[in-house]
C-alpha cells in the first residue's frame, strides 16, 4: 500500500474511533436508564471498529516495517505491535468484563470502568499517531507489491 494512502487510512480510522468513544462518553454521562441501549451499541461499535483498526495496523504498518524497514524502523515497529497488542488485550478484558452483565446496578463501577477505558484508548491513539508517523518516514509503501 502507497505510504499516504496507509497513514490516511490510519487518520480516518483513528478520527472514527474518537468519534465514537466521545459518543460513549456523552451516554456514559447521561441518565443510565434512558441510553443504555444506545450506550450497548456504541460500545460494539468501538470494539468493531478497534478491531478493524488492529487489524490494519499489523498487516499494514507493523508487518511490513518489521519486515522490510531499516534495523530501527523494525525495532520500533515491534515495540509498537507489541503495544498495540497489549493495548487491544486490555480493551478486550473491558469488553468481557461488562459484558452480559447488569451495568445498571453497577453502574458507578461501569461509569469509572469506561471512563478509564476511554481515557486509554485516546492516550494510545495519540501515541500512535506519532509512532506510526515516525515508523513509515521516508518510506515510499508499507507492503511491498506482490511478484
């Protein structure tokens, strides 16, 4: 994949991501009872779309700079999927945490578990977005074209 076309597709998926976490931040703060099931929604929609996103970056970004970058664009980019790899763990045992389970009568909990959840999305796409700008510099694609 052409290097702008990749760190393009990486910037639309980041900015849908936010888009969607600042919605569950809006339903997270409002009355429980009123937007739980937009609130359920949203929530499998950020995971859809984290998903999708991983999945990008590693077959990508990460890959193919592992395997074809420098010695130091390789580096990084391991240190970086393993991140990325932590990072989605992490996201994952939220996910399993909440759900199925009764988030109004826990609500304070699920509240401050969002919120924290939410916070360390939108820490690691910042990160991200400077480490995957610094991973693909001076590179013309990301995968190398198929013989």
């Amino acid at each position: 994949m052409n290097t702008n076309d990749a760190l393009a597709n990486v910037w639309r998926r980041q900015a849908e991501i936010l888009e969607t976490a600042a919605g569950v931040m809006a339903l997270i703060d409002s009355d429980p009872a009123v937007g739980q099931a937009e609130l359920v929604k949203a929530r499998w929609q950020l995971a859809r779309q984290v998903r999708e996103y991983q999945l990008f970056k590693h077959a990508e970004i990460f890959g193919p700079t592992i395997r074809f970058g420098t010695e130091t664009q390789s580096r990084l980019a391991a240190q970086a999927a393993a991140l990325c790899t932590a990072n989605g763990a992490e996201f994952h045992a939220y996910l399993t945490q909440w759900s199925g389970r009764d988030t109004l009568g826990q609500w304070p909990d699920y509240q401050s578990a969002t919120k924290a959840m939410v916070a360390g999305l939108r820490q690691a796409l910042a990160a991200e977005k400077f480490q995957i700008g610094r991973l693909v510099e001076g590179a013309e694609r990301t995968r190398q074209p198929r013989r």
